[in-house]
C-alpha cells in the first residue's frame, strides 16, 4: 500500500514538475510549494479569516503561504514579483481594482505562476469579466434576493406598513460581485411590493465602516422626514456604517432593520447587550474562500490539477438568536 501511495505520489510529482518549463526548481514534495494569498484590504474581518482558512489548509498539506495586503496596484504588481523572487509558483488573489486582472494575468504569465482569483473577478480591457481565470465568488445576487426577503419578513413581523418605510442602500456598481447583492435585494423586495421610489441609493467612495455612514449620512439628510428604515448594502461594513449614521441622528433601534453580508463584523452587534438596528447578516464562507481556493492552487502547482473555472459560494442567514451556532457551522468559532 505504501509503495502504491509513494508511486502514486511521485507521478504527481513529476506532472507538476513537468507543467512549468521555466520552473527554475524542482517541485518534489508539498514543502516545495509555496503560494501567495493577496487580499485588497487585509483589515477587513472577512480576508483576515480568509487568511486564517488559508494557513489551515497549507498547515494541512505543508506547503508554504505568504498572505500580504495589496491595498493598491503598485503594491499588488510589487508583491507578485517578490513572490517570484522567493520561488512561489502561484498565487490567489483579490485584487483591489478588478481591472488590474490583464497585468496580473500577463505577470503571473512571464513567471509561470498559477492564477486563482477569488471574491472579485477581474474584468478585461473591454469591460467584461475574465472568465478564463479560475474564481471563487458569491452566489452574488442569490444573496442579495435572501438579505431583500428577510427585510421584508421582518417588516411584516413588527408590524409596519410598507409604503411608510424607506430603504437607505450604500452602493459600489464598479464592483460586479457587490453590485449584484444589491440589485438582488432591490429586485426582491420590489417584487413583493416595496415602492421603488422609496429606495434611496448611495455610492460608498470604498467598501468599508466610514464609507458607508457617509453615503448613509448623504440619503438621511435628503430624506429627513422618514421614520422607519430598512438597509442594506454591499458588505457587512457598510451596512454598519450606516447604522451608526442613523444612531448618529437618533433613530431608535425598533425602527431601523438592517441586514449585512459578511462573516464575523456583524458578531460584534449581536453580542452588545441591547440589539442595534444590524438586525442579520447573510453569513458568506471565509472557509470555502481561504481554505478552498488556496487548496485548488496548492494542488494545481504540485500536480497540475486544473481548478474549475467558476465556484460560487451560498450564505445563509444569522441573527441574534442564531448566530453562535451559525458561526460553528461555518468554522468561525474562535470569533464567538
Ligand atoms: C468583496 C467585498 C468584501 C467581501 C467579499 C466576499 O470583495 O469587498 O467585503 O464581501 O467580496
């Protein structure tokens, strides 16, 4: 058995070694390996577990893995040829632009790395995304039609009347993966019988806490007179910006319902004594997105496995009642 293992082994071995021409070093055993995990903005909750699934999955198979923040081009072209340098063979990646994807492509190209781009996809020189890289994102605008439904089950359920409330939504359209959710959302809830004309949009400068209270603070101040509010947004982070914009001007916390997408962020309102308007979060896999795509990339380095091109990701839906345990089916026990 043994001997069949190692045979087998080896093989794979030698198909990895082979896939490379310009590979100056032999790749005999996973501790040759060494792949990069580049994130846009590493002080996002979301791409520190991303990190953390990542080195879980490279402790597991003893590979190396160096995770570095790219919060911009220069910094993310930089970081792949020091990767190149230390001898990395590929990397995953979520660019800060996604128009970036065609450099990356043609570096990692001139170094022979391997390419696998997760949560944002890269979009080409004529506008359309890259679907010739392999990519791991969110069901996108399926999760968006989940946060849109819990809105209004949740309206309903306290009560109100939908055409006295307001949706406050901070968007970012450049962004294809974001503005699906919330496109998603606004389909759904107009659907089943939201006015379209009372959902005021915002576009965030950037996807995080600040950005989202100012595009909020831009819809309260043109919309004074609303007293209930349902948000949602791109990301848990501006969905909690703009919760804190209307604590900010005294909305109660029974008159705002706000549902973010993330997966640790929101826990941090869940576990204040005293709810807040962050009343869910579709929870999203920092697992599948760390662990996952960096063990494609491992496996297609070592033994030249081609990763699908195409993964997506579900969420499922967490609140106050629910959420540790929701948080234990997703690996992120070590947030609780
Ligand atoms: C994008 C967003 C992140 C996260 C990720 C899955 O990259 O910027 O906040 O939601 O998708």
């Amino acid at each position: 058995m043994k001997a069949v293992l190692s045979s087998a082994l080896a093989a794979a071995i030698f198909a990895g070694s082979m896939t490379s021409c310009t590979q100056v070093k032999k790749i005999t055993s996973p501790a040759d390996v060494k792949i990069g995990f580049l994130v846009k903005q590493p002080e996002e909750q979301w791409f520190q577990n991303e990190w953390t699934f990542a080195q879980q999955c490279a402790d597991k198979y003893g590979f190396k893995l160096q995770k570095i923040g790219v919060p911009d081009g220069e910094k993310l072209l930089s970081a792949i040829d020091n990767l190149h340098a230390q001898g990395a063979q590929g990397f995953v990646v979520c660019v800060p632009d996604v128009k970036l994807g065609p450099a990356v492509v043609k570096k990692a190209a001139e170094y022979s790395m391997k390419v696998f781009t997760v949560d944002d996809q890269f979009v080409g020189p004529d506008g359309s995304l890259m679907t010739d890289v392999p990519y791991m994102g969110l069901s996108a605008r399926n999760i968006g039609k989940q946060v849109g439904g819990e809105l209004w089950a949740e309206m309903l359920k306290r009560g109100w009347k939908p055409e006295e409330v307001a949706a406050c939504v901070p968007t970012y359209d450049v962004l294809n993966t974001v503005k699906q959710r919330t496109d998603g959302a606004t389909d759904t809830l107009t659907a089943l019988g939201f006015k379209k004309e009372n959902i005021f949009t915002s576009a965030e400068k950037a996807l995080d806490v600040p950005s989202g209270m100012d595009a909020a603070n831009v819809i309260l101040t043109q919309h004074a007179k609303i007293e209930k509010w349902i948000v949602y947004s791109v990301n848990d982070e501006s969905v909690i910006g703009a919760i804190r914009a209307m604590e900010g001007r005294g909305f109660a916390a029974e008159n705002v319902i706000g549902i973010g997408i993330g997966a640790g962020q929101g826990f941090n309102e869940f576990k204040k004594d005293k709810p807040t308007g962050y009343f869910a979060c579709c929870m999203i896999s920092p697992k599948r997105h760390g662990f996952e795509t960096a063990e494609l990339t491992f496996k297609w380095v070592l033994n030249g496995a081609m990763p699908p091109l195409d993964t997506r990701t579900a969420g499922v839906m967490a609140n106050r009642e629910n959420f540790k345990q929701v948080a234990k089916d997703l690996g992120l026990e070590s947030l609780l």
